[in-house]
C-alpha cells in the first residue's frame, strides 16, 4: 500500500466487515463513532486519522451512515427530536474484502454508446 491512510482505511473498513459479518440482527451491523474511535484507538490510530478515512470511505461508498431519528419527551412535557448516527460497511466494502460474488451486478451504463 502506497499511502500511509490505506492502511488506517483497510483496518476501519475490517472492522466494519466483522460486525456486519458477527451481527445477530439488523440494527446490530452498524456502529457508532465512539465505539470506531475506541477499537481504532487499540490499533494505535488517533481520533482525527479515524474521522479522515472514515469521511474518505464514506465518499468513495465503502461504508454508509446510517441515521436513525426518535422523539423524546423532556421533564418539563416538550418534545424533542434527536438522531444518532451509526457507521456500517456497504455492498461495495464487503465485495471489496470477500472478493467476486455471484451476485455482483455489473454497471452496464458504461457499454452504452
């Protein structure tokens, strides 16, 4: 790997993987930052190098985020909407690390002439 972010990339992107790969339910594949910073921090990666490659994944479609909005309701009787983020591998990462699948679909815009 010629850059240096590839390896910090590869690593996020592995994690992603195994959860999605360990997971018992569908709300269980992705994971919030905290938890991404805490696991990438016992790699040895900083916080900023693990917000950087992961916006990076997240532009190039390797990993998606996910957001899951609820409404609450305040002592004093008001109610408020707040929404949590979470962070899970795509379609496009797990062909990336499994490699060719019988149901990879092929872009067929590029043959158009």
């Amino acid at each position: 790997m010629a850059n240096p972010n590839d390896i910090i990339r590869d690593a996020i992107l592995r994690y992603l993987y195994e959860l999605h790969r360990k997971a018992r339910g569908i709300s269980s594949v992705g994971t919030g930052i905290r938890d991404l910073w805490s696991a990438m921090k016992k790699l040895g990666y900083k916080q900023a190098d693990v917000n950087s490659n992961l916006d990076y994944l997240l532009q190039k479609g390797w990993a998606r985020e996910v957001i899951h909005k609820r409404t609450f309701n305040t002592p004093r009787g008001t109610a408020q909407e707040t929404e949590t983020k979470t962070y899970k591998i795509s379609d496009i990462g797990i062909d990336r690390l499994e490699g060719a699948s019988a149901f990879h679909k092929v872009d067929t815009s590029s043959k158009i002439n």
